[in-house]
C-alpha cells in the first residue's frame, strides 16, 4: 500500500469531520412534549434551550412536569442523534 496515498486519504477523513463537527454545532433540533415542554439541542445533543408553557406548571403535580422534561429531551437527542447518522452516513467509518 502507498504510504504518501493512505496520509492523502486520513487528512481528506480529518478535513470531512471536521467539516460534519462544524455543521452539527450549526444545526438545531426542537423536541417537544405535548407543545408544553420544548427543548432546542445543535446537532451535538447539547441543549440550547429551553421552553415551558404556564399551563405544564402545576404546584400539586411537580411528577407530571418532570415527565415532560424527559419526554422533551428524549426527543431532542433522538433528533440530534438523526442529524449524525445523516452527517455521517456514507463516510464508511464503523460504528457510524
């Protein structure tokens, strides 16, 4: 195999994800819980912001708020976790 190819080729790999690691941080994603709860992650999963409705606050039923925090952020990163499988599909890197 030829060396000067193969060092060729990792920098191209290293140039590509660096390239996917800027447009992930660039991207948002909105996940959401009964339009009461929104959650807004960039494509690394990290959560830029969030969002809650008057309505979704109730003093005698902190559990049901708590709920749909984690429903909000579970949507979130599963979207954000799209974004990488999008990002990365086709590189032929394993465990992409």
């Amino acid at each position: 195999m030829d060396m000067k190819k193969l060092m060729k080729q990792m920098q191209q790999a290293q140039v590509a994800a660096a390239k996917i690691q800027e447009n992930l941080a660039a991207q948002t994603v909105e996940g959401t819980a009964s339009g009461l709860v929104t959650v807004t992650m960039n494509g690394h999963g990290k959560v830029l912001g969030l969002k809650i409705k008057p309505e979704a606050v109730d003093a005698d039923d902190v559990e049901a708020l708590e709920d749909l925090l984690l429903v909000a952020l579970q949507d979130a990163n599963a979207k954000a976790e799209g974004l990488q499988q999008d990002a990365t599909r086709g590189l032929g890197l394993p465990g992409f």
